[in-house]
C-alpha cells in the first residue's frame, strides 16, 4: 500500500501522541514558553496517560450505551407493528440534544452525585441523535428492489434484519456512531467540571492556575484523539460501503 | 396447478384487483400483461402472499396457499423481480444459495446446486461465484436473480417484469434462456409484463388485465385473433398484428414442396423471421432446412401473407 500523505500526518500524529503520553517530560520545552513564573510546563496533578484512558473510557460506556438504545429504537420504529412509536422517540432523542450537556449535568448531580455517572448521562443523552437519525436513514433508504427480494425469498422479519437490512445499513449507522464518538469525546470534557476523570481535568487546572501549557496539553490531547478516531471510523464505513458494493451512493 | 378464485384486492375503496379468477396448468407459462396500474403485479404478490387478499382463493395444486405461513410458502415458490433485486453484499455464490441457505440443505447439496445453475446459465462458477453483483453486468445480474429464483426446485416460478431493465438483445437472449429452463425443469411460470410482444412470445396462456379486472384469458393466438375488448386491441397494436400472429408459428408449419434459390431458413425459425427475410432478400420463395441441413422445401411469401391473414372467427 503507497502511504498517502494524509495517512503520514496521521501516523505522525499517532506516534507524537503516544510518546506524549508516554513521556511527557520530553516535550517540556515545547510548553515551557506558554507558561509564567516558573509555573510547571507539563501537567503535574496526575498521569496524562491514566486521564486519556479514563477519558476514552468514559466516551466509550457513553456511545456503546447510546448506540444501543438508538438503534434499538430504530429498529423498533421501523418494524410494521412499531411504526407508530416514530414520532414519540424522535421526540424524545431530539429533547436529548436540545439539553444543553451543562444542564444535564447540573440537573444529575443532585440525583446520582459528582463523579463519571453524570457526565456518562450527559454524553449518553447527546449522543443519542445522530445515531437514531443514520441508523433510521439506513434502515429506510435501503434500495427497494433488495428488501422486495428479501421478503420474496422467504425470510421472516428476523433474518431481514439481521441478514440484510442491518448489514446493509450498518456504513450509514457507523456515520452516526462516528459523529456521536466525536461529540462525545469533546463534551466529556466538561464532565471535570462534577468531577469526573476526564482531560478536561487538565484544561480546568490550566484555567484556574492561568497556565496556557496545561490548557494546550488537555485541548490538544482531545483534539487528535478525535481527529484519529474520526478517521478511523471513516476509513472503516468507507471499506464496509465498498464491500456491499454500495459506494456510489455513499461517497458523501 | 395454481387456480386462483374470486380473488379481490382493495386498499380502501378502491380495488386494484377486482374479482379475478384463473386456471394455471402445470408445467406452462402463463403471462399476465396489463398497463401500470392494471394490477397485475398485485395479483401475482398475491400469489405468494407478498399481499394478502381482501377476498378470494388461491389454491397451488390444490393447497390453499394461506395453509402454511408466508415466509414458507415463499421458500417453496421461485420469485424473480425487475432490477434483480440481488443482494449487494453477499456474493453471487451466496445470493444463489440464499433459499437452500433458509431450507437447511447440507452444503455439499447447495455448492452443487450453485455450481448447477450458474453452469446452466453460462457463468463460470470459480470466476462468477465469488463476485459481488455489482462486479456483474446488468444481464448476468438479471441471470443470477433467476438462478436465485430456482435455487430451490420450486415447482412455481413468479416473475415480475424480469426483463423490463434490459436492453432489447440481451432481453431476447434472457426470453431464450427463461423458455430453455422452462422446458428443463418443467416449472410453472407466471410472468408479469406490460409488453405484449413479450408476452406473445413467452405465454402458453395471456392474462390481460386493465384496471384491476382480468378482461381476457386465453392463448396468444386466440388473443390476436379475437381480442376481446378494444382495450386488448389496444395492448396488441392493430399495426403489428399480422406480424405477431406470424411469430406464433414456425416455419416448419408452412412448408410447401417445391424449390427455391439463396440461403436456406431454419425450419424452427418463426414464420416472422422468414417473411421479413423474404421481404428483405427481395426473393418470393426461401428454401427451409432441417436442423442437419437437408432441405425440406420451401416457404413462398404468398402462403405467409394469407396465414397473416385475420383468422375467420
């Protein structure tokens, strides 16, 4: 395979990712002009490494939990005894993204207490949309003359779904696990703020000691993380859009 | 046999299909032709419960087809549609296999009936079965949806439109291959299609449904002969009607003795194809032979102009 130069920078950015998390002392210098009054360059409060792992940890609970709920409810309102529920769980995945993540977490600390449990609520309510969206675009969208041959040969609701229906529209649900991913994995910095173990907690250490250093370090932690998963996750709808041979339609 | 009794179809007040009832022999190909909205292809889903009646029978070799559920009626009844409706990401292999696959056979007995039918239908299995269907052209992809159609020895074959998206020669070829099975396997084909040329060619019997009534049913010959409304007049064309009557008959039927120069027809050619050979080559006789090219007489244009003729009623 001839590397690209994209696929460069991003092996680039992988490698100066890990050694940063590995060794962030390496890279005090590259901080140390961002910071005042021999105020520390490099985190100091905590492993960057143990908070990235936390942080992923967090976005991962948050999106597998949506995804199963927002596909599950997909699937649900696009079954010929569920279509009445569309409008009512549209609703309700629609008043999850219209909470703002702050809101929803002020509003679960009380009930639940500080820690990962609210901001896992807060991401999973926000993440909730794209996924219901794509996988009900994937589910609906699916080329007339296939599911009209799916039932034709005699399949019962069961195997069209699991055998053609989902297989078929998984490219387009992984496009909304992928946006979701992304989102989350923004948002969850927030989720320090209740403290959870997030690289916001980062970001907020910097904030309230006035260090750029430990501002950057948090915001660009996330920021390449999301980039590579993104990419990931692109690479991966674009190998599974080609193997159902449905590339054309999904170019976008 | 499919007999099919008072069938009626109605989505609120209007009835698509409205009080139909038709015999199916074994082992023919019935064709049911109409406009779009005629409701024919309703009739056909009807036939293997894609669409449940409002009222009415169907019964297969009389079963009535409501005796068992629908996904298993559809397993023991070949259904091949318009655009081919392959499955995009399973391979040709799989595609074919999909109701054997549903059936349980052992896969020795689903590899060998793959390999079967992909042979029968001139695609190499160790090079086609591996492909996914968009790595095929519109015909193989047409082929391979039949093939997918008859992968479980169903006894009824139902087609809608299979050919409506093909270009005119290969669309011939695939009329050519469809009759050729036919007669392997003895199926029962019902074939829906807004083409009357197609279903002249193809149908033992011709259905001709407008608006949701069967308005004729009866062979090619009979329909073309005695159309009977002006509706099936329509359907035919009153300008090739001569010519599709000619192409009922082969040429075997109108030998006569006697000589004639030039190129030789085949005695299985249509009585069509050799008066548009007469008219084409100029001559007014053509010398007929047999499949081993002995020469059996010949075909005079005059004897093709009077079978053309309107048959006396």
């Amino acid at each position: 395979m001839r590397l690209s130069l994209p696929t460069v920078l991003r092996l680039v950015a992988l490698i100066v990712l890990v050694a940063f998390l590995a060794r962030p002392d390496w890279f005090e210098p590259v901080f140390r002009p961002l910071t005042q009054n021999n105020a520390p360059a490099i985190y100091n409060q905590g492993s960057l490494m143990t908070l990235t792992l936390l942080h992923l940890r967090t976005v991962l609970i948050a999106t597998v939990a949506a995804t199963i709920v927002a596909l599950g409810l997909a699937i649900l309102v696009t079954r010929p005894a569920g279509a009445e529920f569309l409008p009512l769980s549209r609703s309700l995945v629609n008043i999850g993204q219209t909470f703002p993540p702050v809101a929803v977490l002020a509003l679960a600390v009380p009930a639940v207490g500080f820690g990962e449990k609210p901001t896992l609520i807060a991401l999973f309510l926000y993440g909730l949309l794209p996924i219901f969206e794509n996988s009900l675009t994937g589910l609906t969208t699916l080329p007339k003359s296939v599911t009209e041959a799916s039932r034709g040969v005699g399949m019962t609701g069961w195997q069209r779904l699991t055998r053609i229906e989902l297989p078929l529209a998984l490219p387009v649900i992984l496009a909304g696990i992928r946006l979701s991913v992304v989102i989350s994995l923004a948002t969850a910095t927030i989720g320090s703020t209740v403290a959870a173990r997030t690289l916001g907690e980062v970001i907020i250490a910097g904030l309230l000691s006035n260090n750029l250093a430990f501002v950057l370090q948090g915001g660009l932690i996330v920021g390449i993380l999301a980039v590579l998963i993104y990419d990931a996750l692109s690479a991966l709808e674009r190998v599974l859009a080609r193997r159902t041979g449905l590339s054309q339609s999904l170019t976008t | 046999m499919i007999e099919i009794e008072h069938i009626t179809k109605r989505y609120g007040d209007i009835a698509v299909v409205d009080d139909v009832s038709f015999v199916v022999e074994p082992h023919t190909v019935t064709v049911i032709v109409g406009t779009s909205g005629s409701g024919k292809t309703t009739l056909l889903r009807m036939i293997n419960r894609l669409v449940e009646p409002t009222s009415g029978t169907i019964r297969l070799d009389g079963e009535d087809n409501r005796s068992v559920p629908g996904h298993e009626l559809r397993r023991r009844i070949g259904y091949a549609i318009q655009g081919h409706g392959l499955f995009p990401h399973r391979t040709v292999a799989q595609n074919i296999a999909t109701v054997p696959v549903l059936l349980g056979w052992d896969e020795a007995r689903i590899d060998a009936r793959v390999d079967e039918l992909l042979t029968l239908y001139q695609l190499d299995p160790a090079q086609f079965g591996p492909r996914y269907p968009h790595e095929l052209s519109g015909g193989q992809q047409q082929r391979v949806g039949v093939a997918r159609a008859l992968a479980a020895e169903p006894n009824v074959l139902l087609m809608d439109e299979p050919f409506g998206a093909l270009d005119p020669v290969i669309r011939a070829k695939a009329q050519e291959d469809l009759l050729a099975i036919q007669k392997r396997f003895g199926t029962t084909i019902i074939l829906v299609t807004h083409d009357m040329e197609e279903a002249i060619h193809l149908g033992d019997r011709i259905a001709v449904m407008d608006e949701g009534k069967l308005i004729q049913y009866a062979a090619p010959a009979e329909i073309l002969a005695k159309p009977a409304t002006g509706f099936v007049e329509t359907l035919i064309g009153t300008g090739d009607r001569p010519f599709r009557l000619l192409s009922l008959e082969t040429v075997e039927d109108a030998i006569e003795p006697g000589k004639a120069t030039g190129n030789a027809i085949p005695a299985t050619a249509t009585q069509r194809d050799a008066l548009a050979e007469l008219l084409w080559s100029g001559r007014r006789a053509l010398p007929v032979a047999a499949g081993d090219g002995a020469i059996l007489g010949r075909v005079t244009i005059d004897a093709l102009v009077k079978r053309a003729a309107r048959p006396a009623a």
